[in-house]
C-alpha cells in the first residue's frame, strides 16, 4: 500500500524532528500490536534513544512473557527492558474482589512501576527522558475526547480503561502518538510494512488488566491464574486450528469462583467452572457471541476437563454487548 506506505515515512520524519538528537523516549510495550507498532516506528526514527519496557504484572496468559519478549527482541530488534512486577501486583490485589478496585489497584501500580523504570533508566543514561510514546489511535481519542454536544462524557465510563491518559502528572513527558490518525486496520497494515509478524498483527485485543478482569473474585484464589491460562490457551489453539481465529474478534477463558458437583473417572468431584467467551465485533463497542457449531464446543469442552485439574465444567457465554460487556468484570 503506497498511501500507507508514504504515511510512514512521514511519521518517521516527524518523529525525528521531534525529538531532539540528545533526548531520550520511554515506552510502555503492552504485548499489543497497537503498542509495538507505535514502538516499531519510533525505533526507526531515533534508534536506542528509545528505552521500552514490558511490565509482567503476574496477569499475563500462558506464556505470553516469553512470547511477547520474543517478538519484541528477535523480529522487531527493540531495546526492551522486561520488569518482573508479579508479587508487586498480586500483594496488591490479595482479597481484592470488586471489580472497579481491581482496576484501580492494577493502574495505579502500573504508574508506580513505570516510574520506578523511567528512575532507573535516568540513573543509567544520566538525564530524564523527555517523550513518551503511546499507542494511542483515532478511535482512542475520539473515545476519550467526546465531541461538545455528543451527550457523552467522562463520568459515562462503565469500565476504567487504564490505557488512554493513565500516567502521573509530575512527568512532565511530551507525548508521540505516531498512530492517532490510524484506524485498527491501518496499524495492521503499518505493522507489516515494519516487519512485525502477522501472527502477532493479528492477535486479538487484550484487556490491560490483564486475567484480572477474567477471574470472578479474588485472582490470587488458590490456582485460579494457573488453571484460567491453561483453560485459555487450549480454547485459543483449538480456534486456531479450526482456522477461525481471525474471524473472530476475541476470545478467553472466564474463572468462575463457583463450585459445582461432577463426575471423573467414576468418582464425584467438586471443582470449579470455566466459562469460555467469543465474540464478533466490528470496534468493541457492540458485539455478537460466536455461534460455534456444537462439535467444536464439545472437544473443547472435553480437552479442558481432561486436562486442567479442577475443572469439572465448561459453559459457553451466549450474551452480546450490550446487554452484557466483552470483558466480564
Ligand atoms: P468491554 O468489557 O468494556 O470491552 O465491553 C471492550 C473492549 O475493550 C477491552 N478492554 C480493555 N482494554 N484496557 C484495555 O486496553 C482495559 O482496561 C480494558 N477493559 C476492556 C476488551 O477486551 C474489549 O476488547
């Protein structure tokens, strides 16, 4: 695409003329395409005067660190630092079980923690950055500056999105947002003319709060992270090679903090449920369940009885949005 093509290269101009030829920028990759594009970019304009790092807040889904950190080091090359902040997060988040205060808790300790690596990285290169880059897109910013008049506003918020604004005042950094003009499908695109790999362009959305937000109730609750990521993973490769992952707008895996009675192996149990959400969806803001056929849902169903301990039942969320939201909490 040459329009886009042309976009780039413009972007990357303006980027360098930005930034002067001492700063230094900070980023905050999220394992999201949005993110690492915009990080991607920015790396072509200014080189290692861009310092990302990626917080693993104990709330990633199976192997997502090393996966994440992969991309980031082998195909996209990126000075990438990974901050291990599990305990940090899950002290925080022990007991916690309103959903709202999930979400808080989960933002406020990010700022904390990315404070503490734009600290760190003053110390190392002896100056404080002076950019920070976000993956900010149009709808993103539409979403959060409502138009006067559109009836829509702040105090409308049903979830606490912490991605859009969510950094401390007394930074004082300059923003880039190379994407604001993009539309999803641009930063696809865009994503490929940088060489980041398809697969990781096509990933479904991910909640910034993580499995935080797919465990009813207390995440660090016995091994509810553990058995969320397991039941998680064999829905998602089962999508995969059923070939419908890209038809698909997300799909997961809920923890539901219930315990009902089964039958494994001729002996009762008494373990907990799984619900298991796919969902059509054009921006997020409306959606449709995926009507699998009955087949699928069945070996799926009994992959993850047969193989996560603990699971006795698996059920299938037919609600669209609204009335019911993406995420579940
Ligand atoms: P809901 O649950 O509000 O989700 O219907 C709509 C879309 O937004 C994603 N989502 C989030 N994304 N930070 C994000 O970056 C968040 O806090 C967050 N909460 C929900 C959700 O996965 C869906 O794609």
């Amino acid at each position: 695409d040459w329009q886009l093509q042309n976009v780039l290269k413009e972007e990357i101009e303006k980027v360098s003329k930005m930034v002067g030829p001492d700063d230094h920028v900070i980023c905050a990759l999220s394992g999201g395409v949005d993110s690492a594009v915009a990080a991607t970019l920015v790396h072509r304009a200014i080189g290692d005067r861009l310092h990302c790092v990626f917080v693993d807040n104990g709330l990633c889904r199976y192997k997502e660190r090393e996966r994440v950190m992969a991309t980031f080091e082998k195909d996209l090359h990126l000075p990438v630092t990974c901050w291990d902040a599990t305990e940090q997060f899950l002290g925080k988040l022990k007991g916690v079980v309103d959903p709202e205060r999930k979400r808080k808790i989960i933002g406020a300790e990010f700022i904390a923690v990315f404070d503490e690596f734009s600290h760190k990285l003053e110390r190392e290169i002896g100056k404080k950055p002076a950019f920070l880059v976000q993956g900010t897109l149009y709808p993103d910013v539409i979403e959060s500056c409502p138009p006067p008049g559109s009836g829509k506003s702040h105090s409308h918020t049903i979830k606490s999105h912490h991605n859009v604004g969510g950094l401390p005042p007394d930074m004082q950094l300059k923003l880039v947002e190379p994407l604001k003009w993009l539309f999803k499908d641009e930063v696809r695109e865009m994503g490929k003319l940088l060489g980041v790999p398809a697969s990781f362009v096509s990933r479904h959305p991910f909640p910034g709060p993580g499995l935080a937000v797919r465990i009813m109730g207390d995440v660090t609750q016995g091994n509810a992270l553990e058995t969320i990521r397991l039941a998680d993973e064999i829905f998602i490769n089962s999508i995969k090679e059923a070939g419908l992952y890209d038809k698909i707008w997300q799909a997961f895996a809920v923890y539901l903090p219930v315990k009902t009675v089964g039958v494994q192996g001729d002996k009762r149990t008494h373990s907990h449920a799984v619900a298991l959400r796919a969902i059509t969806s054009e921006d997020g803001m409306t959606a449709d369940w995926y009507h699998f056929d009955g087949k699928f849902l069945a070996d799926v169903s009994s992959k993850i009885c047969n193989t996560v301990r603990g699971i006795n039942r698996v059920v299938y969320d037919i609600t669209s949005k609204p009335p019911s939201t993406v995420e579940w909490e």
